[in-house]
C-alpha cells in the first residue's frame, strides 16, 4: 500500500509529474525547500508555473510527493525485515537499524531535503502520518509474535508497550530530534535496540 497524497491533480501523465518531483528533488537538495518557489521550479524545469499547477496545487503538495517517496522506502525496507520470520527479537533490533540507516541515507546524501521531512512531521503532513501508523502496527505485530513465541513478557499491557517503543524509535527517525546525533545514529539505534529488548525479555 502507497502512502496517500494530497494536492496532486490534472493530466494522469506519471512521466511529467515524475520529471517535476525529479527535478524539485535535486533543486530543493540544493537551495532548500523554504527557499524554493514554484517559479524557482518551473525555471529549473524550463517549464511553466502554469503547466506545474496542472500536476500540483502548491510547492506543499510536492513536497508531500517526494516525503511520501522516501517513506514508502523505508516501510518497504521494515516491512521486508517482519515478514521474514526470524526471532521478533532479532527482527526488531533489525527495524532500529534500518530505520538508522535509512535516515542516515536521506540525510547525509541530501541533506538540505531535510527541512521537507522537518515540515511533513511539524505540519502533520498525511505521509508522515501514514508512515507512522504503519510503523507503528509493524511494532505492534512484533510485539504479539514475540509473546506468542515466548520471547517477550506479557504482562505489561501492549498499547503501552508500543507507545514506549514508538517514543524510542522517534529519536532514531524524527527530523526534529536528529541534529545532536547523526554522527553516532548507528551506533545510538543498536544501544536503544538492546535497551528495548532487555526490557522486553520475560
């Protein structure tokens, strides 16, 4: 399941509206998303800002697209680690990873599109949203197979359980905790990994 989108109208021409998010992609990378206009864009694209409003309603609306992109990414890449069926344990240490790296990918190779995942999260974007929800039942669904197989207590009720999971994962993915690690994220996101597992253990 693709994360929903708002704002995207007119032609259904997937090559156009996918050259645009290409283009607002290196373009936001470069001088950053706040800074950006749509005529800022349509003169990067040798299109114009009239043709653009056919595909989307607002500079938001395409920032929503290339957020929407990179979540999707990284809930295929945790989604691919809980069908695997390994241990939950092992699955879970795993999603820390993943989403570590994942935001180490976005944000060391084009850092200036952090300020878009920083927007989607403040202004509660619906792909932010999405993903969050996603994740969150991800976490969810490992935590029954862990107590299912015996790997994880019972006795603390599982809503709390997954909430205070989420609240760890967020420092590990959240745009607004991430300036004061991102040089230790890896390594952060094992410590927290084993932190949680410890905790879980019946």
């Amino acid at each position: 399941m693709r994360t929903p989108q708002n704002g995207q109208r007119g032609p259904v021409d997937h090559e156009r509206r996918d050259q645009i998010i290409a283009a607002a992609i290196e373009h936001f990378g470069h001088y950053g998303y706040k800074k950006t206009t749509i005529a800022d864009l349509a003169d990067a694209i040798g299109l114009s800002k009239a043709y653009i409003y056919k595909f989307f309603e607002s500079k938001r609306a395409i920032g929503e697209a290339i957020c929407a992109l990179q979540h999707d990414r990284m809930r295929e890449d945790v989604q691919v680690i809980v069908d695997d069926g390994k241990a939950a344990s092992d699955r879970m240490r795993r999603v820390f990873l993943a989403l570590a790296r994942s935001t180490l990918l976005l944000f060391s190779h084009e850092r200036r599109l952090h300020d878009i995942v920083y927007s989607a999260v403040e202004e509660e974007w619906p792909s932010s949203k999405f993903f969050h929800e996603a994740l969150r039942a991800m976490v969810e669904r490992l935590i029954h197979e862990g107590r299912d197989g015996g790997e994880f207590e019972r006795k603390t009720p599982v809503d709390e359980t997954c909430n205070a999971i989420m609240l760890v994962l967020q420092s590990i993915y959240h745009p607004l905790l991430l300036e004061q690690h991102m040089d230790t994220l890896e390594g952060d996101a094992a410590v927290l990994a084993n932190l949680v597992l410890r905790s879980l253990a019946p």
